[in-house]
C-alpha cells in the first residue's frame, strides 16, 4: 500500500469513527497497519488507534499501539514523533493508573528538544502530570502541571486543552474539597464547548457536564446533579464511551446515597464497578468501594463496610493514592469508634494524621486541615494552597511553606 493510498484508507477510517462506525473504522485502521510500507502513514494509523482505544476505554490496547509507535518513531527518527509517541505511552499509563510511569514519560517528553510541534505538545504532556500527580494526591504539584497546562492552551489558543486542563482542575478542587471552585472550573469548560466547541466531539460536552455534576452533589444540589449526569450518559451511551459511562453510574450512586435511598444505590455501584474492573479503572474502584462502605454505614451493617475498607485499601496503596487512603482510615476511625474497639480506634487516628502530614492537607498560616469540609481555598503562584480567609486576614509577603522548608534542618 503506496503513501496515497494510506492517506486515503485513514481518511476513510476517521470518517467512519466520526460516524460512531467504530468497529468498521478499527478494521479499515489495522488493514492500513498491516499493509502499508510508509512509516509516517502507520504512524499516524497508529495515533487513531491510539484515541479510538482509550475513548472506548480499552487501556490495554491501547498501550500495545503506544509501544508499537514509539518503534515507529524511532525508525523515522524526528523528535516531533518520537514526542508525541511518549506522549501517547504517558496517557496509556495514566489511563492504567500507573502514575509513576506517566510522570517518567511526561518529563522524557519535557526534555526532548524538538519544534514547534514538541512545543505545542508540552500543554498537554503537562495536563497528563498533572492528572498523575493528582492520582497521587501530590496536589502542589498537580497544581503546578495544571497551571502550567492552562498556560500553554493559553498562549497557543488551544480551547480544546483549556477545556480539557478546566475539567481536570474541577477535579482537582473536588478532592480538596473547595466546591465552588469545583464547580467553577466545569462550567467555564461548558461554556468553551458552546463558544467554540461546534466541530469539537461531543465528548467535551459530557466531560463537562459529567464533572459540573459531580460539584453540584457535593453542594447538595442533588436535581442539578442529576440532569448534569444524564445529559454526560446519554452523550457516554450514544458513542460507547465505557470510561464515562463508568463514572456517570459512579455519580448516580453517589446521588442516591446523598438522598439515603441506599437500596437505588447499590446496583448503580455495582454497574460502575463491573466497567471499572473491565477497563482496569483501579482508582475509580476505590471511589465505588468508598461510596459502597458508605451505603453499608447507614444500614448499620459495620463487617460488611469493614470488607469493601479491606479491598478499597490494597487498590488504594497499590496505586499510592493517598486521599484514598486517608478517606479510608477516617471511615475505619468512625467504624471503630462505634464499635467501641480502642486499640483500631488508636490505629487509624494516628494513620489518618500521617496521611495529612505526609499531604501537606493543612493551612500553613491557621494549621487547620484542608480538604476535611467545603472551603475556599487560594492558591499563591507557588502553587501552595491556603484558606482564603487566612490570606485575607493575614496577607502575605511570600509563601510561609516555602520560608519553612528553605531553613535548613540544622539550624531549626
């Protein structure tokens, strides 16, 4: 197959997942892969594979075609290539919650010195590290990633990043529990999808109402959430998009519960969990474990809690999710204070501190917890997060974090 040839044959596989053709496009795609003898043909056979896979939420497949790429690019040998194929090994990891392989491709793609291609990767080579490092709940970090992301989608007027880097800062303020700002983030990335969003896939849109939807339940604002919820599933269903079909389910559970309709609740988590465990989803695992845990709480049924902590907890260290873990021996603190079991008691009260330690989860002017009620919270351009009050109050002449760890252990 000549290079005009491929060129067509791909075009003909975009068109066909364009039209939701999905396992037709696949077909067209991997005759490309087998007969074609241009290599920047198959490389660019391999990145719509690439992206039909991870959209259909099959991970694994996906990082096979990202190592076959890489091969690929190396045989071509342009950097532009050879960075966006690590780019696409970072996002297959990340997707598998390989958090530390994700960091390692992403800054392997920082360090290479390619064009302006390369450049224009950077934004989302950091949206990635960012999303990795919230997976390992390093949030300063995060931070920083996501900033910096916003910056380039910024300077290159790229509105798909900064819709994309919009959704994952909703996240990021959803965890530390500054709603507002949760909430904030998704509707400015819903109001990208109207603006500009007309040729843009309508994964966009249900990524931005998925997340809106998830701020909302928190507030309380459970009929929001439920409308945000089902226009995302319905925009999941239509394009057979597993990985968000898998949190919208997720999300309605989590709605139920917030009502106490416990009995709603539960298949809803076990849909989520069932397309979680086939796409290999573990971090979103221990969401649908903790709201599981939560449901048998308020049935009172304080074992069967204590098995869905012990499952929750292995996926949790292995992933080295530390919120996780922290919201895990929270819930093991109220069940053992129930169950009026002191020393278990003891245990996880001194574990759930070490986790807030080891986080940096406090406000380095009051020294109270961040992330334990809804607050809104400041960020300084170091990325080190405060109570808004607490600046406010006090104001600041630099970050008082940062003064306390440039003073050397030796003269403390």
């Amino acid at each position: 197959m000549g290079q005009d040839q491929t060129k067509q044959q791909i075009e003909k596989g975009l068109h066909l997942y364009q039209s939701n053709q999905t396992e037709k496009a696949l077909r067209v795609w991997m005759r490309v892969l087998e007969k074609s003898a241009d290599p920047a043909g198959r490389f660019r056979v391999l990145g719509c594979l690439i992206t039909a896979h991870a959209e259909m939420g099959r991970y694994k497949e996906m990082l096979k075609f990202a190592v076959v790429q890489i091969d690929t690019a190396r045989e071509l040998e342009d950097p532009d290539f050879l960075t966006e194929s690590y780019l696409n090994l970072a996002r297959s990891n990340e997707k598998l919650c390989e958090f530390q392989k994700t960091i390692s491709y992403c800054k392997t793609c920082l360090n290479m010195q390619g064009t302006t291609v390369s450049m224009q990767l950077n934004g989302q080579v950091s949206l990635s590290m960012g999303n990795a490092f919230l997976g390992l709940s390093i949030f300063q970090k995060a931070l920083e990633c996501f900033e910096k992301a916003l910056r380039y989608a910024h300077n290159n007027d790229d509105k798909m990043l900064e819709c994309r880097v919009c959704c994952s800062l909703g996240n990021f303020y959803t965890q530390i529990k500054d709603y507002e700002k949760a909430l904030f983030f998704p509707c400015k990335a819903a109001e990208l999808v109207n603006d500009y969003g007309k040729g843009w896939s309508l994964k966009y849109r249900a990524m931005s109402q998925y997340h809106m939807a998830v701020a909302y339940r928190k507030l309380g604002r459970l009929a929001d959430a439920m409308d945000c919820c089902e226009e995302s599933m319905k925009i999941a269903l239509q394009h057979g998009d597993r990985p968000l079909q898998a949190l919208c389910l997720l999300c309605f559970a989590d709605i139920h519960r917030s009502r106490r309709d416990v009995q709603t609740a539960f298949p809803r988590y076990d849909s989520s969990m069932s397309i979680m465990t086939e796409i290999g989803n573990r971090l979103g695992l221990v969401q649908v474990l903790l709201g599981v845990t939560k449901c048998w709480m308020i049935q009172k049924e304080l074992d069967k809690a204590l098995e869905s902590i012990e499952k929750a907890q292995e996926l949790a260290e292995g992933l080295g999710n530390k919120l996780g873990l922290l919201k895990l021996h929270c819930l093991c603190e109220r069940i053992y204070r129930t169950k009026e079991q002191q020393q278990e008691l003891r245990d996880h009260v001194v574990k759930f501190h070490e986790c807030v330690e080891e986080m940096e989860l406090y406000c380095g002017m009051c020294g109270e917890s961040i992330g334990e009620k809804n607050n809104q919270l400041q960020a300084l351009p170091c990325s080190h997060f405060f109570h808004l009050k607490c600046l406010q109050t006090n104001g600041t002449r630099g970050c008082p974090n940062c003064r306390r760890l440039s003073v050397k252990p030796g003269y403390v």
